[in-house]
C-alpha cells in the first residue's frame, strides 16, 4: 500500500519476480544451494552445449565454483567460460581470471568489444543513477517531450483518457510518457516500480531545475558487453550467468520470456539458465565461508563490495569506489574519471539536492507540528489563559 495525495491508502504494485517466487527462494542457505545444484546438474544434462559468462566478480566465483562442483558429482561435460573485456577492467579482475581457470582447470576465454568504451560513450552517452534511469532519460533527451505533462496526468481526474491523448499528443512516446508520468500503458498509475522516473526520488524535479549538459545513455554497456555476449554465446544451446535479484536494477524487473528468472526458453530456440537469482547476500556469505572462496583482490585487497565496469556511474559508489583503487591502479582511475566524470559531478549535484529537499520537508513538518500544538491549547476561538 502507498499513501496519495490526499492521504487515501492505495494498492501497492508489486512485480512477478516477488508474487511468483519458487519455493526454493526461502529456503536456509545450504537447503537453498542443494536445489540449485539439482538444478544445474538437471539443465546441465539436458543441454550440454552451455557457455557461461564469467565476470571476474564475487558472484561470478560462486556460480562457476558451483558449476564445477556439480560436473565433477555428476560427470557432466565441461562447460565453457567467457569473460567479456569491456576496455575498462581492473588488473586485479583480469590476473583473477587466470587464476580461476587455473584453480578448476578450465578455459576462459577473454573477448572484447568491436566499439570501445571511450567511442561508445562519446557517440551514444554515459549512464546516469541506473540502466533504467538512463534509458528512461536518454529517451526523454531525444524525444524533447516537456516535463510538465507529469504534471497534467497527475492532476487528471480521468487518467486513463489522459494517457490516451499524451499518445495522441506525442506519437512514438509510450515508454517516454509511461517513464514521466509514472504509469503504464493502460493509464494506470505504477509510482513504486523502478521503470519509472518517480524511482529515483525528487528526479524530475531535479532534471527540470538542473538540466544536464551532457548526453545520458546505457548503451556503453550494448556495445562494449551485450552485443560481444551475443556474439559469442549465440551457437550455444545454454546460456548460463549469475544475475542476482538482490542486485537491483534491472536484474530485479521481470523479463516477457520469464517470470522465475531462473531457466526459460527463448523465441531463437536458446535456453538461458540464471540458477542464483534467488540467492540472497547473506546465502552467498555463508557459501563463501563454508567452501572457502576466495575472491579477487579487488574485494580482498582493495576492499571492494561489488565490481564491474570500473567506475560505472550506474554505481552510486564510484568514485567512492574509485578512491579505493587509486593506489593500486592510479591509470583506470584517471581514465575513469576522463570517460565518466560529467555523470559523477552530475550526481553528486542531483545528492546535495535530494539531502536539501529532505530537510527542507522536515522543517516543514516540524513547524506544521509546532503550528497544530499551538491550535490545540486554544479554547473556544481564546488562548487559554486569557481574560
């Protein structure tokens, strides 16, 4: 439930990734980790031909120690490894790599992108909050649609007749329209999901008063992962990766192919199998202290939380982040910064302006409190205590 305008109780809108979880999604960490190998093992057997993606990461180091573990109880066929080099990897992610496939005895094969990052970003844009908030305003960017239509849905009495007519209105619009006005397609509100620009608090309000100077995209992460991923996995009768709901973002957003988000077929034929997305932060703990994983040095030595494409902005830690691998690897963070640096500024400017509507709205709140404590201690139109 979510609180309107007028302080009316409204339904909560919740996704099939929550209201269709297996049951396996709540069980204790080692019961949880015995069915995903019953699974893997299963789809393993069913389609051999299986190429998994391997990031270098912490959840990347679970899943194929997973994979190796289940193929040598089961005598399973080997499985192929692919690490995807977007141009702006750690040299920490890059040795543990070798030192992975050296541990199990397999191959990872390294692939890089036809596009660099440094053109992708120049020709398409650079991410911003998330995948989601940069795809929802690079389409606002492009199709110039006014930031006020929110404004007119939300004051519509008939919202599903106002939908219609910002259709009409702006044509080729509908996930621009649907991303502002925080609704779908029907008309029907969705203020709680993260498709939406409402996602991130205050965002539109910020974008209106503080336009940005450069262009937003996600489309670096198309060019420099996803299309080489294709690519490379496309003969393949499985696809295997470790995607996570607890990551967030996207990888939280049911698919059209795929409510579980565990294992689906898609319309070329292909399977894809996602055997941890039910894996909480706490099961993974628990599996890296139990079989003794250790990751690479990025986490070990570095201290990092999380990796990925260095200093992705779609990180809200960053430069944070970046700050902690400056004394290892002072290059990636300079070219970093060079790729990236617009975005971060940007957040950092859009974080002091979350912080001050926060507290501008507390104040309000207590001297709207002060205001009622004064109402009540009067008596009758008089203050109490006067003749």
């Amino acid at each position: 439930m979510y609180t309107g305008f007028f302080g009316e109780m409204k339904e909560t809108y919740k996704s099939r990734v929550y209201t269709e979880r297996p049951d396996y999604a709540d069980f204790d960490a080692p019961a949880k980790f015995q069915a995903i190998e019953s699974i893997i093992a299963k789809h393993l057997r069913e389609h051999p031909r299986a190429i998994c993606s391997y990031s270098g990461g912490s959840d990347s180091d679970i899943l194929i120690d997973l994979i190796e573990r289940v193929r040598m109880v089961f005598s399973l066929p080997p499985v192929e490894y692919a690490f995807f080099n977007t141009g702006l990897e750690m040299k920490a992610i890059k040795d543990h790599v070798g030192l992975t496939a050296e541990k199990y005895g397999v191959k990872i094969e390294t692939h890089r992108p036809r596009i660099g990052i440094v053109t992708a970003s120049r020709k398409y844009g650079i991410p911003f909050v998330s995948k989601i908030m940069s795809a929802g305003l690079e389409g606002w960017q492009k199709k110039k649609i006014p930031l006020d239509i929110a404004q007119e849905y939300e004051e519509a009495e008939d919202k599903t007749a106002k939908r219609k007519e910002l259709k009409e209105r702006y044509p080729k619009c509908e996930s621009v329209i649907n991303f502002l006005c925080c609704c779908n397609s029907a008309g029907e509100p969705r203020p709680n999901i993260q498709l939406v620009i409402n996602s991130s608090k205050y965002m539109r309000d910020f974008i209106g008063e503080n336009p940005p100077d450069f262009q937003i995209s996600a489309k670096c992460c198309d060019y420099c992962k996803k299309q080489v991923a294709h690519d490379v996995q496309k003969d393949f009768d499985m696809i295997i990766t470790g995607e996570r709901r607890d990551e967030g973002g996207m990888r939280s957003v049911p698919r059209k192919d795929n409510t579980a988000l565990c294992f689906t077929e898609t319309s070329g034929g292909q399977y894809r199998l996602r055997p941890r997305y039910y894996v909480s932060d706490a099961d993974k703990a628990w599996y890296k202290e139990y079989y003794g994983i250790r990751y690479s040095d990025a986490y070990e030595v570095y201290g990092l939380t999380r990796t990925g494409c260095c200093g992705c902005p779609i990180s809200y830690k960053a430069v944070e982040d970046l700050e902690m691998i400056r004394p290892y690897e002072p290059n990636l963070v300079k070219a970093a910064w060079n790729i990236f640096g617009k975005s971060y500024e940007y957040r950092k400017k859009y974080n002091d302006y979350k912080e001050l509507r926060k507290l501008k709205e507390r104040n309000k709140k207590q001297c709207h409190g002060q205001i009622n404590l004064f109402d009540s201690s009067m008596v009758g139109g008089r203050h109490e205590g006067s003749i």
